[in-house]
C-alpha cells in the first residue's frame, strides 16, 4: 500500500467511505460480531489511556423504544437490532 506520511492510504479511504446508518435490517446482531466489535471499540485513543467508556448492550424493545424518543436523532435506534 502506498502511505501519506505516516497514515497508509487504505485508511484513508476506509475513512472517506463511512456512512451514518439509520435505517437497519431487522436481523439481530450475531454476538460473535458484536464481540468483536467492541473489543476493536476499546482500542480507540483516550487522554492517559484511562479508557473512559462503558459499552452497554440493548436489545430490549421498550428500551430501545425510550431511547429512541430522547432526542429526534435517536429515533433510528427504535428499529435498530
């Protein structure tokens, strides 16, 4: 891969193609991908390494339903697997 300093451009174009996804299929998650995608989360930079966050999985519908009414961005989450 060609690199731009010291960010390859494989990145690069990973980071230009991202997309907000609001509209979801209804198929839930599978938990072996769900997994992996949270523990790629925790590799996100923080201040000091102190990793700040909390992931917390929601899968109940009333749940997602009160969440979804909190803000009008968060309307997506209703459907969301």
């Amino acid at each position: 891969m060609e690199s731009m300093g010291c960010v390859r451009e494989d990145y690069i174009e990973f980071l230009k193609s991202r997309r907000s996804i609001r509209v979801f299929k209804p198929e839930p998650v599978p938990e072996d991908l769900l997994l992996k995608v949270l523990d790629t989360a925790r590799y996100a930079p923080s201040a000091h390494n102190s990793q700040p966050w909390r992931f917390i999985i929601v899968d109940d519908p009333d749940v997602k339903e009160k969440l979804a009414k909190l803000h009008g961005g968060c309307k997506p989450l209703k459907n969301a697997p």
